[in-house]
C-alpha cells in the first residue's frame, strides 16, 4: 500500500494483456480502423453499439461485418473486468463488484428515482484519505484506476439499465479520492460527454472531494461546469483531524477558499457532504458551527445519516437528531437536504462490499469524541 499523502504518485495498472474494446478512445478506434483496412464509417458505428447500443459482445455488433467483428474478438474483449458479485435491493438499487486483471476489486452503483438513473463510480483502489468512518479507507490506497477502468464502470452500469430507462446523473463518489486520480477520471469523462458517447452534459455530474485545495483549482482549470461536492463532515478542524486525518495538512479554511474559486469560475453552487454520526457530529452546536461557516456562501449541505458498517463502531443518528440538525442550518438560511437512504438492504455504504469479498482483518477505528 501507498503512503497517506494524497499528492503523492500513485501507481496505475499495468496494462492487461488484452484491451478493453469499451475503453478505447474514439481516436483509437478510427487509427485501429484505418490500419485494418476499414472503411472509416465504421467507428460510428462500433461506437454506436458500445454506447447507446449497450452491447453485451462483440458478436451481438450484427451490422459489422463477420470478419472485422472476428478481428475485434481476436484484439479486445468488450471489457477487460470481470463482473465477481451483482447485488440488487429491495428499491432496484444495484450495486457491481468488478474484478480487474490484476485482482484488485472495485465497485459501483446504480441508483433509480423517478425518471432519474445515476451511477456511482470508483476511481482508485482503496483510499489514502483514511476517513474513520468509511469502509474504504480502512485498508489505505492500493493503486489508481486507469481510463478504461473508470469508464467500465459507468457502461457496465448502462447496461443494467432496461431499454426504456437512460443514464441521467453520474456521481463520482465511490471508493478513492477523486481529485488524487484527476487525469485518468476527466479522460473516462470525455466519452460520458461525447456527442458519440454517452452525451451527458458536465452539469449531470458530480464530483465529490475530501478537499483538496489543489485538485479543486485544477478541477476549476478544465472548464467544465461539474457539480463540486465537498466532503467536509465536521464544522471546525479539531473534530475535522480526527474524522477527516488529511485535513490536519489542509484545514477547513483552505478548503473553503478553493470552494469559492470553484463558484466564482464556473457559476456551480458547491454542495457540502456532511455524514452524521451518532454523539460525534450530530449536535446542535455542530449544527450551528456549520451554520456559521456557510451562512455568507452560496451552498448547500447535504447531510448523511450513517450507513451502518458493521466492522465500524459509528451509528446512525435518529431521526430526530437528524431533523434537529437540519432544522438549525434551514433557519440559519443554508440550503439543506437529508439524502435518501438507497440500497438499503445491500452494502451500499462505499467499499462495504469490497471490504466483504477481501476476508481481510479488519482494523478498528479507535474512539472519536465530540469536538
Ligand atoms: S469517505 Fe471517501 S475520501 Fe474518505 S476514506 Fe472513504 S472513499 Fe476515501
């Protein structure tokens, strides 16, 4: 594993010994295309199959001809993964634990509201952030995921989707840091935003960070209209430390500097994501310290009952505390949403499913007090 220090290099995969056709860029297709003496139309239409199509095989690409859909096969596999486990919740929540070529495990989700379909992707192996309370953290950061293992996510997902439901909101918030792995992400984001791709406008996604100053100015750089959300958890650094360790090299401060760049160069109100644990974060003087911090900016705050994690010690606050705490940011004029709980009766909380397939000793957290 990788050390904690979320600017460090962190290694990518090796490349697999066969490539993934779903993960070759449009580029890649035409120059592929042209060396095998085809005629350059046909990239639209392999793109055709891999994105609005949602093919399950290369044989099923039915107006290729047999021949080049006999040289794909002998190139590329549709996707390099390998699909280990498929859990679908009483709400049609279903969450994918893909197996890469290396082994190592990631996993994504699809979430279904009334006309709304949004995936939830991973972008690293593991994380280095170490938040206490998430099931992701707990084993540290084993590597970045590449282009082609981020984008396998989102289409593996698509093609979960029944023929009359489409793909309208992706959020990045699964396991990793997603500004630590920021090149490879922005390259899957491309093809999600491709006329010939997905066509899912940058406003349909979101990208959630621990808070990393430097990678939200980055992120500001790309000129892109992305949702921000923040990941902040606690209303002031001494609680922040313990929940949240990096922040002890950044602080609440910093973070909301870059958050406000963030709003003033792209015009995206930034949402803050603040996970509500039992007696730790849930009590009224939090309430009103957050209050304090985001009165004077144009946010919104959305609060997390804890998903329980049974190798975790942190509990769900009550309905009540939950209310409570909402209530105060409302009065003080913060926007607030509680987030609807999904797939509940799976492991929804992010890297709970890997965590389960690694069979792995898990640490224990040690005891947080209230700050
Ligand atoms: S909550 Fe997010 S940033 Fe924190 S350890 Fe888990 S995956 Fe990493």
């Amino acid at each position: 594993m990788t050390s904690l220090d979320p600017l460090a290099d962190v290694p990518l995969p090796a490349l697999p010994a066969r490539e993934s056709l779903c993960g070759l860029s449009a580029d890649r297709i035409a120059g592929w295309l042209s060396e095998h003496n085809h005629p350059a139309y046909r990239a639209s239409q392999l793109r055709q199959w891999i994105y609005g199509r949602r093919a399950e095989s290369i044989d099923e690409m039915a107006d290729l001809p047999a021949s080049l859909r006999e040289q794909l096969g002998d190139e590329f596999d549709l996707f390099t993964g390998r699909l280990a486990r498929h859990q679908v919740a009483g709400d049609r929540t279903e969450k994918l634990l893909v197996e890469l070529t290396d082994g190592k495990r990631v996993e994504c989700v699809l979430m279904r509201e009334t006309r709304r379909w949004t995936v939830c992707i991973s972008t690293q192996v593991g994380c280095a952030m170490g938040c206490v309370f998430c099931a992701s953290g707990l084993l540290g950061l084993d590597r970045n995921l590449s282009r082609p293992e981020i984008l396998e996510q989102i289409l593996r997902l698509t093609r979960r989707l029944e023929p009359d439901e489409r793909l309208t909101n992706i959020v990045v918030m699964g396991i990793g840091e997603p500004l630590a792995n920021l090149p490879a992400l922005l390259g899957a984001l491309e093809e999600v935003h491709a006329e010939d791709g997905l066509g899912l406008s940058p406003r349909r996604v979101t990208i959630s960070t621990v808070g990393l100053p430097a990678g939200i100015r980055q992120l500001a750089d790309v000129g892109r209209p992305y949702n921000l959300a923040v990941s902040l958890h606690a209303p002031n650094d001494e609680l922040r430390n313990r929940l949240v360790p990096v922040n002890d090299r950044i602080g609440i401060a910093e973070i909301l500097k870059a958050a406000d760049d963030y709003f003033e160069r792209t015009g995206r109100r930034v949402t803050y994501e603040y996970v509500l644990l039992a007696e730790t974060n849930d009590q009224p003087r939090h309430a009103r310290q957050l209050a304090a911090l985001l009165a004077d900016r144009n946010a919104h705050v959305n609060l997390i009952p804890m998903n329980n994690v049974k190798e975790l010690n942190w509990n769900c606050p009550g309905e009540p505390q939950t209310q409570r705490f909402a209530t105060i940011l409302d009065e003080a004029g913060v926007a607030t949403t509680v987030r609807k709980k999904k797939g509940a009766d799976i492991d929804a909380a992010c890297g709970q499913l890997r965590l389960e397939n690694l069979g792995n000793d898990i640490p224990q957290p040690t005891e947080t007090e209230a700050g």
